[in-house]
C-alpha cells in the first residue's frame, strides 16, 4: 500500500514536471517569435526612415549650399578674383532652380570678360539669356560681342531686343543705330535716330547724323510724296508729321515745315524737338517776335536751356532790342559762364548796337562807335576759351579789326572807356 502510494507521488510529480516543461517551452517560443517580429519590425523601420528624407531638412540643406556659393562668387567677384568667383558662380548657375540669383550669369560672363576669355563669355551670356531671356543686360552683352566681331545682323537682334524691354535707354538706340549704318539699313537708322531725338530733341549728333542720312537717300521729293500718303490715311500718326516737317524744313519751306510741326505739336504736346524746329523756321523767315515765342515756350519746359536762352538773345538783337538781348545773353552766362556762344551772342547785342548808330550817320565810325565795337570784341575773345566756338570767335574778331580803337584814339580821348551819348544809352 505504502509502495503504491509512492509510485502514484512519483507519477504525479512527473508529470507536472512535463506540463510545466511544456509550458515553459511555449512561453519561449511565444516569447521568441515575439523578439523576432519585434526585430522584423525595427529593422523594417529603420530601412523606411532612410528612405523617407525630411523634406525641411533637405530644402535648408538645399539653401545653404545656395547661398554659402552665392557669397564666396560675389565676394571674389567684387574683389576682381575672378578666376576664384567663377567657380562658385558656375555652382549657383547649375543648383539655383528657384532663381534666387538671376544676376549670376551676368557676374559669370563678366568673370569670364575680365579674363579676356571673350568665347567663354559669349557662351555664358547666351545660356543665361535662354533661362532669363526679359534680362537686358545678357542681349546687350552678347550683342556687344557679335558687334566687335562684325556679326552685324546678329548683334541687331540683340540690341532690339534691349530697347523693346528698356525703351527709354538712349545709349542702347544709339547702339542700334549705328549698327543699321553699319548695315547699310538705312531707313530703320533713320527711324531709331528720330527715336534717339524723342528721347533727346536736343542731341546734336544724332540731329545731324539723321539730317546726314535723309540727304543720302537722295530722293527727297519722293519721300514728302509718300509720308504725306502716309499722313492722309493716319491722322493720328504723329511721327509721320515730325519727319514730314523736317524734310519740308530741309528742303527750305519753312512755311509748310511750320505747319506740319504744329500739327505734330497737336498729337505730341511740349515736343522740344519740334518747337524748336518752328523757332527756328521763324528765324529763316526773319519773324524774329514769333521765334522768341517759341523759343520761350522751351524755357518753361527747360528752365536750364542757356542755347536757348542765347537764341533768343540774337532774335532780340535782330529785332533791335539790344538790352533785351543782353539780359538773355547774362542768363545763359549765368548757368555757364564758360558758355562761348553765351559770349558771343553778348558781343552780337554790343556789335549790332554800333552798326545801328554808324548807319544812322550813313556809315561814319566815331570814336564812340569803336568803343562799342571794342566792348563786342571783349566778348569775343572770352569766346574763345570755349574751344567749340573758338573758330566763330575769330571770325567776329576778324571781322572788327578796322572799327577797334587805335592808340591814337586812346590817346586823344583820354580817360574815355565807355560809349556815351543817347545811341548808347542802354550799354551805360
């Protein structure tokens, strides 16, 4: 009984002993798949987080390397290292997809410009116009470089398409025209020079360079007859009415010329270029009272203008108004008293004044005569420190050398230095 009472323990701590093994077996299997998934899964992770960037990360990475290039390609750039710049700017040129830098291929070409390397230039202004074609300064310069090497039609492509993004930029319609001469395009040279004179009425050279062209075409009657068809089917076109106005003016008829410029004047008001045209169409038709209108009708839109403040000095000499002449002749003075025509028209007013007086004594000199004429001559010679009308200075002074006082004058006139007496009133 004892003996059987031990076997059945014994079973049952055997078999306990199996459960709990199995158990136990179970618990580490679970627990095992458990930290093999747990792996599976962190390793899982981890591969997705390198894969997946963080997109602020990037962009601020993206930024910096934007801007520290940026910096060090300007900083050289600025301090003529050029060889250094164009190496950090070449950077900014290929990553900058945002445009942040869009002045980089100016600054690269001009790197490449400095270093003589004009091909490598060219090359660099061409791609930066492709990405920024509305930049003007990548066409001006690419049309600089076709111009300097006779790439005439070339470099007019260029240089129109600078003036069609900065209209107002006399320099580049200068540029311009002077490549159309060079092309022998002479009717859109003559168009660009009237477009330099919009900008500028007071441009001498391109005046005188338009004036030049018209007179080469040859057929000017030709050219009236075909802008006036031009004026009768477009009355609002006010160009055809400037160019009509100066090929009458060219041509001599003042009349028609004064005609066509107030009706340009009706379409494009305070029109210097035209104004003075009329101005000075009335000084060929010796209405020297309608000239001064004009001409003084530019001063309320240019104050400053001494050339015409000296114009109308010389209509009022021409009119007999000697001190009215001479007031005009001290302002334009006054602005630049280096002024040479400023002086010269001063010692018209003084010059006119004498030849008044002698003609009213049918021609005789008087010692009080010569003073007067000694006094223009003063002026003259003032004249003639201004090297642009030094050789009309001489030409006065030429033409005084008979009327001056002579030693003897002075001699026998002792003490008198200025013209008296009712003719010379005004001078006093």
């Amino acid at each position: 009984m004892a003996m059987t009472n031990c076997l059945s323990k014994a079973k049952v701590t055997f078999l306990i002993m199996v459960v709990t093994l199995f158990a136990a077996l179970v618990v580490f299997d679970s627990s095992s798949d458990a930290l093999a998934q747990k792996k599976k899964k962190k390793k899982k992770k981890g591969k997705n987080e390198q894969e997946e960037v963080d997109p602020e990360v990037a962009r601020k990475k993206y930024m910096f390397e934007l801007a520290k290039n940026w910096s060090f390609g300007y900083e050289n750039y600025k301090n003529k290292q050029y060889d250094r710049a164009k190496k950090f700017l070449w950077v900014v040129a290929e990553i900058d997809t945002i445009n942040k830098f869009p002045k980089v291929y100016r600054y690269l070409g001009d790197s490449y410009f400095k270093l003589n390397n004009v091909d490598s230039a060219q090359v660099v202004f061409e791609l930066g116009s492709e990405r920024h074609p509305d930049d003007p300064h990548l066409h001006r310069m690419i049309g600089f470089i076709k111009a300097q090497r006779g790439e005439l039609d070339g470099a007019i492509d260029q240089y129109q398409k600078v003036v069609e993004f900065e209209p107002d930029s006399k320099d580049d319609w200068q540029q311009l025209a002077t490549l159309y001469v060079k092309a022998d395009r002479i009717d859109e040279a003559i168009a660009t020079y009237g477009k330099i004179l919009e900008l500028d009425p007071d441009d001498r050279d391109a005046q005188a360079n338009r004036s030049s062209l018209l007179g080469s075409i040859g057929d000017i009657a030709g050219m009236i007859e075909g802008k006036e068809a031009t004026r009768a089917k477009e009355p609002q076109n006010s160009q055809v009415r400037f160019e009509l106005g100066e090929l009458y003016f060219r041509e001599g008829d003042n009349g028609k010329a004064i005609e066509l410029f107030k009706e340009f004047l009706t379409l494009s008001p305070d029109d210097v270029g035209a104004i003075n045209y009329i101005a000075t169409a009335y000084v060929q038709q010796e209405q020297y009272r309608q000239a001064i209108e004009q001409y003084k009708q530019i001063l309320t839109l240019q104050p400053d203008n001494k050339e015409v403040m000296a114009k109308i000095s010389q209509s009022y000499k021409d009119l007999g108004l000697f001190s009215s002449a001479r007031v005009y002749a001290r302002k334009a003075l006054a602005i630049d008293n280096n002024y040479g025509l400023g002086w010269i028209v001063l010692g018209e007013a003084y010059e006119g004044s004498a030849e008044k007086c002698v003609d009213k004594k049918k021609g005789k000199v008087a010692f009080n005569d010569k003073l007067m004429y000694g006094r223009a001559a003063d002026q003259y010679r003032r004249a003639r420190k201004d090297p642009q009308y030094r050789q009309d200075a001489d030409r006065h002074l030429s033409f005084l050398q008979g009327v001056l006082p002579t030693k003897e004058d002075m001699f026998m006139h002792k003490g008198e230095t200025k013209p008296t007496g009712e003719c010379y009133s005004w001078s006093n």
